[in-house]
C-alpha cells in the first residue's frame, strides 16, 4: 500500500528545474545540519528522515500529517490540535517539523501521545520516501509550508492538502508570483485555505486559488490557551520597571545592550529580560554581556536578578509567555532588522503594551491593528524605544489603559479553532469520519508483531501457530496461502500463512525477501486492510500480522475477524445458483473497491463471500495495493470471469451460467 502514484502527474519543466536545484542543495545542507549540531546536538539527530527514510507507527499510517516549521508554528495549532483530539485519536496525528526547537515544543505539550517526524527534503526520492511510508489520509500545512515537491507527490497520490492559519504578506505574495510556472499548480491543488486575516485572502486569490476554497477563520494564535498567573510571586527585588525583550535577533540586542545603561541611569530599579529568538544564540548572547561589563542572571542555570544583576537572560525554552507576564512593557523582536517581526499575541494576552521595530511584514495585518486599537507604539531605534519607555512610565493609569485594550483585542478575535473545524467538516465532509483504528506493535526476538488492541487483549508468537488451536480449513481453492478458522481470545478469527506458488514453492515454500517490517507481506495486507475498514469497504478487520526470520528474509502471518454466516462464492454455486441479487450486491462491492483504487491481484470466486443477508464481502489481499488509472479494474473483472469459467469446468454441478455475469456487471456499471 502507498508504493504507487494514485493520479497520473505530468512534471512540468519548471518543476524540474527546481528539483534540479534542490538536489544540488542537499549535501550541503545536510553538511550545514552537522555543522550546525556543534552547537545544537538536536541538529544531527534523526538525519535520516530528511530523506524520507522514516519508521513511522503503524498507527499513524492513514491519519493526519500536520507540517509545521519551528516554534512558533506548533504554538498556533496547539489548540487546534486539542480541539482535533477531543474526537480524532492522537496514534493518528503526526506533526513534521524543520526545526529541533520545534520538536521539543511539541513533546513539552504532547509528550509522546502525538508522533514526531523531521520533514524530508524537498526532493522527489526524499518526499516519496516519506509519504509512501507514513501514508497520510491528509496533509495540513500550517501558514505557508508550501514545498512544491512534496506537494506534487500529494498530487501524485491524490492525498488532500489543506494550508490553514495562512498568512502571505505582499513580499511574499510577489515572489510566488515569479515563480509562477512552479507554484501554479500548488494552488489549484489546495483543497480548503483558512486564512488568518482577509489581505491574505485576498493575495492568496490573485495568485490562482478557487475563492469558493478559501475561507477567512481568523489567527489561531488568538485561541493560545489562557495563561492565567501560577507562578510564585518573585523572590528577586522588583523596584522598577520590568522591560521583556522577546525573540531577539543579534544586531537588535547590540541596540539594547548599547542604550541600556543610559535608560538605567534613569531608571535605577529598572529590570531588562532578554529572550533570544534562537537557543544556539544563549552562550554567545551571555558572553557579550561580560565583556559589555552588564552584570546577569541566566535562567537556565537558576538565578535570579539581583541589585548588581540587572539583566536576566531568559535561555531556556517554552517560557514566553512566563517573561511576558513579569513585564511592564514588552518589545517584540526581529522588527529592529528586516526581518519581518514575530508575533505579539502572547504579550497582549498578557495585557501587556507592545514596541516594536519598523520591519514587520510577517505580521502587518496583525500589527496595523495594533496600531488602529492603541495598544502598542512602533519604534525606529533601541534609543527610541527607551525614550517611549520614558514617556509611558510616567503615566502609569495609561499605560494600563493600553495593555488592557491590546488584551481585550485578543479576547474579541478568539474561535478561529472552532471556525477551522468547522470549514473542515464543511469542505472535507468524509474524509474525517471514520478514524483509522489504532495498532500496537511488539517487538521480539527476531520476530515483529502488530495487533489491534482494539479487538485483541494480547498477541504472542503462540497465536500464529496452528497447533496451539482447534482450527478448520476453510480454503475451498488451489492458492497459494490456506485459510484456518480458530477461536482467539474470545474472538473468531482466520489465520493465514503466506505460501509462495509455481516452481519456486518447491524449494522455498514460504520465505520473502525485504527488510522493512512495515512493507513485508503480512504488515502490508494489515495496513491496507485497516485503511479499508476506515473507508466502510466490505472486506474484515485487520486482527494481528506477525513478519518471523531475519533482517533480509522472513515468513510472514496475517490474522483477520471471520465474517460470520458467510461463505465464498464457489461454495454457493456448489450447492445453487446466486440470485440475481446477490450477483448484484458482488458488483457493488467489487465497485466500491475500485472506487478507492484498490487493485486485488486475485479476484476471484474463492475470495468472495456472500452472507445470510445476500452482502457481499472481499477478502485474501496478499499482494494487493491501491493504484493509479482505471485499466487494471477491467482486468480485475476480467481475471473473476476466468475464475468462474475455470471452476464451472472443473466442478460437476457447479452453477454457473454467463447470463449472471450481466447481473454483476449491471451492478458495478451503476452510478454510485
């Protein structure tokens, strides 16, 4: 499953132009990564899923994969993503970052209930690799994650992509503009755009997205939960002003550092906590501060502020909005230099007044508004911004006026969670219905086993091996694999062993070879089954597979649920010809699974069954995958006539006659 392009994509010229490009870029930047693990161990970890060379749960295959660059990413859809639990399993979301801050962020809020993959390279090897072995249902891209290769690959497989929380400044919107030719298709594609603001709207529009797609939800940072004081009252001496510098960039603390001094001449009790953007950045940051002579308090080590200690370097991370709280004032960082400015929201839901530089295209709808609501000031300098400090500190009932407006500002534009939902449940009515079922795997010696927990208490070697059960054959055919009926843990149950047919069976009767677990036969007909019981497909669920033997050869077991009071189809004709009825009800199953691009390699009467309410299931999947076009699906049918003709020939009495063909044909050729 998941092997094959499922829509047949043409590569335009520019498009490989910029793979060309992108391959060039790939050593190098995996050489930056290394090199930038001298500072950052995180940066050299887990470099192999850049190229898409990942060993995702298994319960996370057919879920949901949100792409989420750094930090400040997974911080907007952190209460998207509690609102998406509240009926949407965790084992099948996945969250992709670029950026070691941003995995840590995510496993400060989820632990290891949400899987964590680092987001391959954008290169075709390295975005197949990724989503044929993950498989997502659909991608959501939060802001402006758009890589063209991994979303020609989505195009390729026809997985659904969604861009919310999308914010495009006019730099921004007249570079896609350039490259035209390579974005064009990407906004065809889009299936559903929340956008955070209407200018972006607007900008998204022009550049070629459907306007009946687009969706105006609102910023989900709005929605950040509420950070009501916890914290302790401060033990270090709070005798003046608390000024929070947040998100800082190097050049902009050169300017603090420089008019600092002064501004404390004035303001003798005056605090400054300083909170570099970049964690790399706290030892470099915390050395300047020596040689300036500016007496410091490093959080990541336990101190505290004190009179001869009159900055605090906030090095540690996730603690935003804790320094936000403390302040008096708040300057927001990378507005200084251009650099586009970071995000405000977190001071103002604090309550707290905002400066901020001149360069702040990142967020200009956001910052326009701040302006329009009077709760913050734009600054040209750090010389400025201390002589604002000056002004505002000496009315002090107005500079509470504007924390409160700009807190206020907040409260009035929050439900941008719950209007994104609901776009999804407006646009995406089906695909978020049916949550896959969860998998556990167990890992042994020499032996990989999956179950699902939901049906099975437990799973053990013990369970796959024939003579520990009453069993009953309940293969009627000549293939390959034999079919036994056991009752297991309370469940009635069909075990299968892979068997190889033809002249190979003669010297190796059952053995494989591969070397990943998740593609090896057994786990692949699990995957494919359970991605089909979450689609409603009448085939039975998925209970155990088991892949036995070393790293490059193995046997492999697969444990279905018995579909009670069935039987196939070459036992019903032994006994009486099908009804009209039930060839029908073989024609709209067969259909449905075409529908969803399933190919079965082997259909025929033996892996058809009817139960007592003239139903018809599919079962025996060995092989089989979901794949692109419609010429196999003939082929399929074709090879099911074969089946019937050859059995009528084999078997006296068998019922069949060519006239029910017609029946069937009738049915699968229906609109569904």
């Amino acid at each position: 499953m998941g092997g094959r392009a499922l829509a047949l994509t043409r590569v335009p010229p520019a498009q490989r132009v910029y793979r060309l490009l992108v391959r060039l870029l790939t050593l190098p930047l995996l050489a930056w990564l290394w090199w930038r693990g001298r500072q950052e161990s995180a940066y050299r970890e887990r470099l192999g899923e850049r190229l898409g060379l990942i060993d995702p749960e298994p319960a996370s295959t057919d879920g949901i994969l949100i792409q989420a660059a750094s930090v400040g990413e997974v911080q907007a859809i952190r209460p998207l993503m509690e609102s998406l639990a509240a009926h949407w399993p965790p084992h099948a979301i996945t969250v992709s970052t670029q950026t070691p801050t941003g995995a840590a962020t995510l496993r400060e809020h989820w632990g290891q209930r949400i899987q964590h993959l680092y987001a391959p390279i954008d290169t075709p090897g390295a975005c197949a690799r990724f989503l044929d072995r993950l498989q997502p249902r659909l991608l959501v891209l939060v802001e402006r994650e758009l890589w063209p290769e991994l979303l020609l690959q989505c195009r390729a497989r026809d997985i659904p992509v969604v861009l919310i929380n999308a914010r495009l400044s006019q730099r921004s919107a007249l570079g896609y503009q350039r490259w035209r030719a390579l974005m064009q298709p990407v906004w065809q594609q889009l299936r559903l755009v929340c956008a955070a603001d209407g200018p972006t709207m607007d900008r998204l529009q022009q550049l070629g997205v459907p306007g009946e797609r687009l969706v105006h939800t609102g910023n989900l940072k709005f929605d950040l939960p509420d950070t009501a004081a916890t914290d302790a009252p401060p033990a270090w001496p709070q005798n003046g002003p608390v000024i929070v510098a947040g998100s800082t960039h190097e050049a902009e603390e050169a300017q603090l550092l420089d008019a600092w001094p002064r501004f404390v001449l004035r303001h003798p009790g005056a605090l400054l906590i300083l909170v570099p953007r970049h964690p790399q950045r706290f030892d470099a940051v915390s050395q300047d501060l020596l040689q300036r002579g500016i007496g410091h308090a490093r959080r990541s080590r336990g101190e505290e502020p004190d009179n001869d200690r009159r900055v605090w370097l906030g090095d540690t991370m996730g603690e935003l909005a804790r320094w936000y709280r403390l302040a008096s004032v708040c300057f927001i960082g990378g507005s200084l230099q251009p650099i586009g400015g970071h995000n405000a929201l977190e001071a103002m839901a604090e309550g707290r007044p905002v400066l901020f530089g001149p360069h702040t295209h990142n967020f200009e709808s956001l910052y326009q508004q701040v302006l329009e609501v009077d709760a913050g000031q734009q600054v040209h300098s750090a010389a400025e911004l201390f002589d604002v400090l000056d002004r505002w500190l000496g009315d002090p009932d107005k500079l509470m006026a504007r924390g409160q407006r700009g807190r206020a500002f907040v409260e009035s534009q929050r439900g941008a969670t719950a209007r994104t939902l609901a776009s999804w449940d407006t646009h995406l009515p089906d695909l978020l219905s049916q949550a896959p079922a969860p998998v556990a795997r167990v890992h042994l010696p020499g032996q990989s086993l999956w179950m699902a927990p939901d049906r099975l208490p437990s799973i053990s070697p013990d369970d796959f091996d024939p003579a520990r059960h009453q069993t009953r054959s309940i293969a009627t055919g000549s293939g390959r694999a034999q079919a036994l009926r056991l009752h297991l843990h309370g469940t009635e149950a069909v075990l299968r062993h892979y068997r190889r047919g033809g002249l190979v069976a003669r010297f190796n009767p059952d053995r494989y070879w591969g070397r990943r677990v998740a593609s090896s036969r057994a786990m692949a007909e699990f995957s494919l089954l359970r991605w089909m019981v979450a689609r409603g497909l009448p085939v039975p669920r998925p209970l155990a597979a088991r892949r036995a033997g070393g790293a490059w050869r193995y046997r492999a077991d697969i444990l279905v649920e018995w579909l009670p009071n069935t039987r196939n189809l070459a036992q019903v004709l032994d006994e009486r010809p099908a009804s009209a009825a039930e060839w029908a009800a073989i024609g709209r199953s067969i259909r449905r699974m075409h529908d969803e691009q399933v190919c079965h390699t082997d259909l025929n009467c033996h892996n058809l069954l009817l139960d007592s309410h003239e139903s018809a299931w599919i079962v025996d999947f060995d092989k089989c995958s979901r794949r692109a076009g419609t010429e196999w699906k003939q082929g399929n049918l074709e090879r099911l006539l074969r089946s019937l003709r050859k059995e009528a020939v084999r078997r006296p009495g068998f019922h069949w006659q060519e006239a029910a063909w017609k029946d069937l044909i009738k049915a699968y050729s229906a609109p569904a």
